[in-house]
C-alpha cells in the first residue's frame, strides 16, 4: 500500500497534492504547527487590568427548556458577572416560558420577553438587545454551559476600540451520547480551536459563533443588529468586517455546547450552514469575485480560505474520485486506502497535539471515532456538503429553510419563499 504512494509520490506528486487538496486533514496540521512554531499572537486576556466592562446576556430559545437552567446557571459563575440575563421565550410550546419566569422570580434573570408566537432567532436577539443596558451583549443558546472565565475573557477581547464582536472556543457537551456526537468532538477540536486559532492570527475570522458571540451594544443597534433572514451569525460577521471593525476569536474562552445525536439531525444541520454560507457569501456579498475595492489582506484571506479549502475541494470530489478510478484502474482502491491510513496517522498527531496546546483532551469515545474521522471530515461531509452546495446553486433552497419561521420568510421574499 504504501510502496504505491511512494511510487507516486516519485513519478506524479501532483497527485498526492491533489489527494491533500481534496481530503483536508492536513489543513489543520497546517494550522497547528503554525501555531506550535509561530505561538498565538498574545490574547487579551493577558493585558493588564483595564476596568470590568458591563455584560448583558441574551438567551433567545424555541422549546430550549430543558438547557436553560444549567445555561443560566454557569452564567452565575462567571468571574465576570453579567448586570442582567435576558430570557427570550421565541413562541415556545414546552416549559420554557415557566423555567425562565421561575428564574426570574428567584432573581437567577432579569427579565423575560415572551412573543406570542415564533418569530425567529434573529427578532429575538434584536428584541432583547433593545432591552439591554450593558457596553457589551452576548447572545447565548439555551443549550450552551460556559467555563467560570469565559464571559471575561471574551469581554477583554473588547480593550481594543477595533474590536466589533468576538466568540469563544466550542466543545461538544454530550460526546458519549452517539458515534456521531463523538465526531463532532473531533471536529471541533480540529475546526473550530485549531482552525479558528490560526485565522484569528491572520485577522481573518469570518463567522462568530451563535452558540455564543460578543458584540458592542452601540456598534450592534446602529448597524441594525442581526438580520432576519437564515444564516444571521454569519452574515453579520462579514458586515461587521465589511463596516472595518475587528472581529476576533479567544480561544481560551471555552463554552460547552449539545451536537445533533443522530447523522440525520447532524445532516440537517450542516445542510442549514451550508446551504446559508454559499448564499450570504456569493450572492449577498459578491465573495467570489476576484477583487474588492478597498478590501484589506485579511478579508481576502478570509475569502480564499472559504474558497481554496471549502468550496473547490467540495464540488470537485465526485468528479476527482472518477479521475483516480480512471487513473489508477484496478488500483484506484489500493491508491485511496493508503491515502486514507496516511490521513488517520495525521489525524491522530494533530489530535496529540491539540491536546497540548489547549489543554482539551477528548474522551476515549471520541478517541475511537477518530479512526474513522478521516472518512467522516474528508469524504461523510463533504458529499453531504456537495450536496448542500448544488440544491443551493440549482434551486436557492436556503430560501424554504424552517430555521426561519414561514411567515417571516413571506415577508422576507414574497411570493418565492
């Protein structure tokens, strides 16, 4: 097997630069020893003391019940305690609106804001925004368990006036719960904490999470907050790189959040990011053209790392497995299954060595889904993505997504939604 990739390596490298183009663990090595060599540029929570900012948390929930009350309850542990939680019932048909309005009543929140019916995650953040009265917002799903320094850490990202909005670092709260959740925890440790902490370097950071994102109060409700449509936390991100502020990644700031348990809840769900990445990315900002009037090195990095990493490996993969087959015939299987034992040793160095750097370790069940997270990150979903990305581009069917509620998709688009 492996005389095979030596053989090719010595007559055709392209073809091992392609397999490395196409199946992305590498990509992350990259970012790792970059940030071995180079180290992390100095994180704010390293400055010196420089005040204690006021924090207003935002918790908007549809039927998130059951996560609200650990949710608000590491948020009473933080180190920097927030001068009020707003609860946004969004239409809730479960227990919510009762759990947030006992809280209340044992002074755990501040208030609650309850729509009568589902009106979308975004009009709540922007409801409880008005409502809110710290320097800073962070906006919290009800699903989300914070470490006691995260709300602090996030907020010293703040010291620089540049700083527009800011988001912490992600781990799966529920690992042992499936195969699949233990996945997520592999990826996000790759993904998220390594691949973020490189492009945070770079200044090119370019979606803030919305499990759990910071933003300057002022700076949010001038610019008209978040918008309506699906897709909110990352089209706000680019208008926030597009209006010239910073927007930063800390990646010592770790919150806990639940991953989709079952492939088909996980599909759904990158189904939604990926189908609204390609839309708020090509057609609400043009990313896809080659240059940008005034646009700074940075945004370009940003852009190219979502183009050469993402898009061109994604919708060039069936098209290169039927290049290999052709190519290597009968030997296209013995040419794949080195690259893949090539990648599951890579996997796991940059496992090792993300443990070391962010002091994260990963249980043993998501150690055992690592065997098969070359499979899962490099092949599972990235056809699950090809797939996105082609109904997105035939048939726009970010524009039928339930994450926004009917009624203000109608609004939103007439009569195509």
């Amino acid at each position: 097997m492996f005389e095979m990739l030596q053989f090719v390596a010595s007559n055709d490298p392209v073809q091992l630069f392609l397999a490395v183009l196409i199946f992305d663990i590498p990509r992350f090595t990259l970012s790792l020893l970059s940030l071995a060599l180079f180290g992390m540029r100095k994180s704010p929570t390293d400055a010196p003391p420089a005040g204690r900012p006021a924090v207003s948390v935002i918790i908007p929930t549809f039927n998130g019940g059951f996560g609200l009350e650990p949710t608000i309850a590491s948020l009473r542990r933080q180190t920097l305690q927030p001068v009020e939680i707003i609860v946004v019932d969004d239409g809730s048909t479960d227990q919510t609106r009762a759990i947030a309005e006992q809280a209340r009543a044992l002074g755990l929140i501040d208030m609650v804001i309850c729509h009568g019916t589902r009106c979308g995650r975004s009009p709540a953040i922007n409801a409880g925004a008005r409502f809110a009265s710290g320097e800073l917002i962070l906006t919290v799903d009800a699903d989300t368990v914070f470490e006691p320094t995260a709300v602090e850490r996030l907020a010293n990202a703040f010291r620089d006036p540049r700083v527009g909005g800011a988001s912490c670092n992600i781990a799966i709260s529920n690992e042992r719960d499936s195969l699949w959740t233990g996945l997520q925890s592999a990826e996000y440790l790759m993904s998220i904490s390594a691949g973020r902490s490189i492009l945070d370097v770079a200044g090119a950071i370019a979606c803030l999470s919305g499990a759990c994102s910071m933003y300057r109060r002022e700076t949010f409700l001038c610019n008209g907050g978040v918008d309506v449509g699906p897709g909110e936390d990352l089209e706000y991100s680019l208008r926030l790189r597009r209006l010239g502020y910073l927007v930063r990644f800390v990646p010592d700031a770790w919150a806990e959040t639940n991953g989709p348990a079952s492939g088909i809840g996980l599909l759904r769900q990158r189904a939604r990011w990926d189908r609204d990445a390609l839309r708020i990315r090509f057609m609400m900002y043009g990313e896809l053209s080659l240059f940008h009037p005034l646009e700074r090195l940075p945004d370009t990095m940003q852009r190219l790392d979502f183009i050469v990493f993402d898009l061109v490996p994604t919708l060039t993969l069936p098209f290169y497995l039927v290049y290999v087959v052709l190519l290597f015939g009968p030997n296209a299987p013995l040419f794949l299954g080195a690259i893949y034992v090539s990648l599951l040793w890579i996997s796991f160095f940059n496992m090792a060595l993300a443990f070391v750097m962010f002091n994260r370790s990963l249980g043993f069940f998501a150690l055992g889904a690592s065997l098969i997270f070359p499979f899962y990150q490099g092949v599972y979903l990235k056809c699950a993505r090809f797939i996105s990305y082609s109904s997105e581009i035939m048939f726009a069917t970010s524009r039928r997504d339930d994450f926004v509620p009917p009624r203000v998709r109608r609004v939103l688009l007439g009569d195509r939604g």
